[in-house]
C-alpha cells in the first residue's frame, strides 16, 4: 500500500462503509471527505465527520501506518492540530492530541477491495513512458482536456513560483525582474544561467540610461559579459572595449564581469552562440526599454510578438563572434525562438503578474497568447500526438508537457483525473 492509493481511496470513497468505526469504537459517518490539500499541512481540509453524536468540522491526515503521524512530525505542528480524523490502511499504534485525547482513526486495510489495489500497482507500474498509453482511448474526451487543461495551469503557476523568487530578490520592482527573467530565457537553456547572472550584475537603471544610444548598450552588455577582457584584432571590438572602459569606471563594472569559461559553444548552432543573442538582447531593449510595461498594457498577440522581431546592430549581422565574420547575413531572432520566448517569458509573467494583483484578465491573456501560437515539436509532443491527442497550440502542447512531467514521469497516476477514470472503469 502507498499513499497515493489511499489518497486516491479517500477522495473517491472507494472503501466498504459500512459500520464504519474508530479504532476505539466510535461510530463514524462521512458527511463530507474535504477537498484535496497540495500545499504543506493536512491531506484534505474543510471535512465534515460525524463521530459518535458530534459532527466534527475539520482537516483529515492520511497515512499508510498510524505511526507515520510521528515519524512526519506531526504532534509538534501546529497545523495538525484541526485534524478531525488519521486515515490509515494499518493503526500500528495508538496516537493522542496534546491533551491526550485519542486522535479519532479509521483503519482502511479490510475495506479495500484487492483488485483495486492490483489495477493501481499495474497503472504506475507501466514500462511506457506514458503509464496509460494502452488505456487512455477508453477514457471520455472530456476528461482528458480537462486534465490538460488543469496541467497547463499547473505548469504556469509553478514558473510563476520560480519568477515570484526573482521578484522578491529585486524587491518588487517588475521591470528589472522581467529584464532579468527575458536575459535567462534568452540563454534558451545552455547559456540560461549565465545571461542570468549578467542581467543581475548589470541592473535595467544602467540600461535605460543608455538605451538610445545601441553602441554603449552593446558595450556594458559584452563588457560585464566578460567578453571584451581579451585582445581582438578588430576595430569595432577595440570601440567597445574603449566605450566599456569608460563606462565600467563610471557605474563600477569591473568587479561585477562574469568569467568567460561560464558561456557555452560546443554543440551549439552559430545562431545560438551567446554573443550573438547578446547583440539581440541589446537591440530589444534600445528599441523596448520598459519592456514589462509594454507587455501588460498590450492586448494585442501581434504588438506584443513585436517586441523581439527585432533585428541586431549591423556589425553582428555579419558576425556571430567578435572578430569572426561570416559571408552570408545573419538574421534577427527566428519565429521558433521567438514563439519560445513569447511562451516562456511573455505567458509566465503575464500569469505571475494576474496572481500578484489578484487580476485575473492578465491570466486569460496569457492562456490566450498561448491559443495563438503553434504548438512546440519534441519527443515528449510526438509521444502524445501518437496517441491521438489534439495539439492545436503552444497551451495544448504546454498542457501535454505538464502533464508528462508533473504526473507521468514520476508516475502520479493516482492524482490524475485520467488515471483515475481509468482505475474507475
């Protein structure tokens, strides 16, 4: 027996009802189970428990043996103290409140049918990637885009926690945490961490200042990038480093450069190297320097792609590293790019920003832009589009990714209301 199980048990009251009782006796009738609890504390709150002649409004703590309770911690935290009833599958030992009084428990293992127990072990069991790729078809349409859909919301509530911690380390101040945010994506993964720490090094006061004038912009960036630390044979390199110099002694940069060995090449497209999305960064913000702010008052999906079809300074249209030109013209930042920053910056603070001021237009602009865009291509897409799954968009494809990776790979079956529709067929 796991815990997901009789999470699973309990929510659905899947058990045998009849003559419930406590461990010491006590008549019980379920009037409500309480509503699933994600967030730290008790398993299911707001219950409604009829134990003996009192009905008991409350939380309700599930756990495999009844000694859990101690081995959690539970009898020191205050947050346990409203648990009406401990449901267990085995009442190993006997458990008191502080004031000694018996915690009410009900033992579950001889009202669960076996079967129910084998199907479940059978689902999370499953050797594909997909634990129900042989059962989904038989589940209604409905619950599938349903599930999607909660998984989507899920997805962007959790880098909405990610982008919330970049808030509070900027104090609040939005703008410099969207700059911040868009520099990490603008890593597009090998070089996310990197990008990071320059946008932290370099803040958005200094950009703005000098966001009307393209070549100091390219200077502070390259130069707190650690990238004009060498000696380059090339003229518009030695302009930079001569701009920086004066630049770095005014604001104090020097102490703030990041080393080179943080950037990474290998294996990287020349379109991807991290100078040349630099250049793009830089142009982005010489032609957007409040950029948030553009983003929360357009409502308009093609004004708001706008802002990164951008093309950079003429230099590095012909560059992709300091001193090594190409023949051919090297665009702006392509659609695919585009579309995933649109999705992984745009959206995410969009959701972020409709949750920190309780407004929830900005949340269904967020769900919108995503309907507007094309769904992404990988593995994990190809694998549900093989089982028939309708991926029309970028929120199908972020739903289906959700799903994948918040319940599917670590097997949460139990939590999904398709796995679920399985187990109750």
């Amino acid at each position: 027996m796991k815990e997901d199980l009789l999470h699973f048990v309990w929510q659905h009251q899947y058990f045998d009802k009849a003559g419930l009782v406590t461990t010491t006796g006590e008549s019980i009738n379920i009037i409500n189970p309480g509503f699933a609890h994600r967030d730290a504390g008790p398993d299911f709150v707001q219950a409604k428990i009829l134990i003996g002649d009192i009905e008991w409004h409350g939380h309700v703590e599930l756990h495999v043996t009844s000694s859990d309770w101690q081995k959690h911690g539970h009898n020191s935290d205050p947050a346990y103290q409203n648990v009406v009833l401990h449901v267990v599958w085995d009442d190993d030992i006997p458990l008191h409140y502080d004031d000694k009084v018996a915690i009410p428990t009900l033992e579950l293992k001889h009202r669960i049918k076996p079967d129910l127990t084998r199907s479940s072990a059978a689902l999370v069991k499953n050797d594909s990637k997909i634990a129900c790729a042989d059962s989904i078809h038989q589940v209604d349409v409905l619950t599938v885009t349903s599930m999607v859909e909660r998984a989507l919301m899920s997805r962007l509530e959790l880098k909405s926690s990610e982008l919330g911690l970049v808030l509070k380390t900027n104090n609040g101040d939005w703008e410099q945490a969207a700059y911040q945010w868009l520099m990490k994506h603008m890593g597009f993964k090998k070089n996310s961490e990197p990008m990071y720490r320059l946008a932290q090094q370099l803040p958005l006061t200094i950009i703005r200042k000098h966001h009307h004038d393209i070549h100091q912009l390219e200077a502070l960036l390259f130069g707190v990038a650690g990238m004009l630390s060498e000696e380059v044979q090339d003229d518009y390199y030695k302009d930079l480093k001569r701009e920086y110099d004066f630049l770095s002694h005014k604001y104090g940069l020097k102490d703030k450069e990041i080393s080179t060995v943080e950037w990474k090449y290998l294996r990287l497209r020349p379109a991807n190297f991290p100078s040349l999305r630099i250049a793009q960064v830089a142009q982005i913000f010489h032609s957007h320097p409040s950029f948030f702010s553009i983003l929360t008052e357009t409502i308009d999906v093609k004004k708001i792609r706008e802002l990164f079809r951008v093309s950079q300074s003429d230099y590095w249209c012909s560059h992709y590293q300091f001193g090594k030109s190409t023949k051919h013209a090297i665009p702006g930042l392509g659609k695919s790019s585009i579309d995933g920053l649109l999705i992984n910056v745009c959206a995410t603070l969009l959701v972020s920003y409709g949750k920190f001021t309780d407004n929830q237009s900005y949340i269904e602009r967020a769900l919108d832009l995503l309907a507007q865009i094309k769904p992404e291509k990988n593995a994990i897409i190809n694998q549900w589009s093989a089982l028939g799954s309708t991926i029309a968009s970028a929120a199908d494809s972020q739903g289906l990714l959700g799903l994948y990776k918040l319940y599917c790979r670590p097997r949460q079956c139990l939590r999904c209301s398709i796995g679920a529709a399985i187990l109750n067929r």
